[in-house]
C-alpha cells in the first residue's frame, strides 16, 4: 500500500491542474486516498461504512425518507470488504462503479440536508449541505492525521470563495481522484490489475505514463478552450 502522503499530494496535483473549485478539489483528495480501504488494516472502517449504511436505512426507512441511502452507503462498504488489495478498487470498472455510488450517497445526502433548510438564502445552504456531506466521507477516506488540516482548509476555501458546482464536476472530481491512486499503484513493482474483471493481467509504470499523458493533452485542451474565450 503506498503511502497516503503520496496519494494526497498526487491527487492535489491533479486537482489543481483541472480544478478552482475547492469542493471539487476536495473530492479528488478524497477519491484518491478512498481505494486503499480494500486493504485489510481498513477493514474496521469498512465495518463502521457498513454499520452507517444499515443504520441509515432503519431509521429512514421508519421516519419514510429515502431509505436507498443507506443501501449505497452499504453496498460501497462490502465492494471494499469483498474486494481483494489492488483487486477490483483499483480496476477501472471498479472505480467507475465506485465513483457512480459515491456520486449518489452525496446527492442524496446533499438533498436530504437541503430539505431541512429553513432559511432563505439558498446558495449558502446549498454550500453548507454539501460542505457537510464531503466532511463526513472525509472520515472514512483520508488518513486521521491530515482530516483536521482537510477540514479546517476547505472550510476556509469554502467561505473565502463560495463555489458554483454541479453534478458532472461531483462525479468527474471523484473519479480523478480515484484515478490518480491506480496511477500511483502503477508505479510499485506489484503493478495493478487495471481491468479487472475481465483481465488478470497486471499493468506498470508504463500504463501510469500512458494515463499520465492522457491527463496532460486533457488539460492543454481544456486551458486551450478557456484561453479561446478569455
């Protein structure tokens, strides 16, 4: 398991190269730390995921509220607990999947709290609500020696320069910070099982490279477009 400073830093790298947004930011810290919980020193986290989840769905499902979420924070718990280290979480398939749940406990999540506002300035309880959706993930996917510089940075981000997001810059936040962990695996002489299930065979540096230059052209496009109109 590579070390989680090095997911960090690398997933931050890549944030800031597709990102300004902090919540964006933030979620691709999250997503490229969140892999590792397949490895079986995580396997208490996962227990407390899984334990959240079924909690969650009793008691919305007793106060009829939507239930489901505890159902995808469970079913993200056992993909964790029936996968293998570097297995099927750090397949593309896998975060794919991953990142498609993770995107949906947040919507939920982020609309249930909504639901509770009873002020009127919606853009702040917008940022308030998903503020507190990423700080609850952030529990269960960031090493506890960075979750309180985590918070207190991007709570600070937040408030300083209250973002725009949408659902496309959820999702595409957390699949690159998933991402940038395969990446970084590719680089241990382990290798990854990129395309799990349906392959066994392993990838290396070369792979990582690939995906690396993939990212780059991503991003001259991407300035490329925005220099066109600014």
């Amino acid at each position: 398991m590579s070390d989680y400073r090095i997911h960090s830093i690398v997933a931050l790298i890549l944030a800031l190269l597709f990102f300004q947004n902090p919540i964006a930011i933030a979620l691709t810290l999250i997503g490229g730390n969140l892999p590792d919980n397949d490895h079986k020193i995580k396997k208490d986290n996962v227990y407390r995921i899984i334990i959240i989840g079924l909690l969650i769905f009793i008691a919305f499902y007793i106060l009829k509220l939507p239930y489901y979420l505890g159902i995808l924070i469970c079913l993200l718990g056992l993909i964790f607990y029936f996968s293998s280290h570097r297995g099927f979480t750090h397949s593309i398939f896998g975060i794919s999947l991953i990142a498609i749940i993770l995107f949906f406990i947040i919507k939920l999540g982020y609309n249930i709290i909504l639901k509770l506002n009873m002020l009127n300035h919606f853009h702040y309880v917008q940022l308030l609500s998903i503020s507190i959706c990423i700080i609850l993930i952030s529990l269960f996917s960031l090493n506890k020696k960075i979750i309180p510089l985590f918070i207190i940075l991007f709570l600070l981000s937040v408030f300083l320069y209250p973002p725009r997001f949408n659902e496309f810059l959820i999702f595409l936040s957390i699949f690159l910070g998933l991402l940038s962990h395969i990446i970084v695996d590719l680089f241990s002489p382990a290798g990854v099982k990129v395309f799990l299930p349906l392959s066994n065979k392993k990838f290396y540096k070369k792979m990582a490279i690939l995906f690396i230059i993939i990212l780059i052209l991503m991003a001259i496009v991407k300035y490329g477009i925005y220099f066109h109109y600014f």
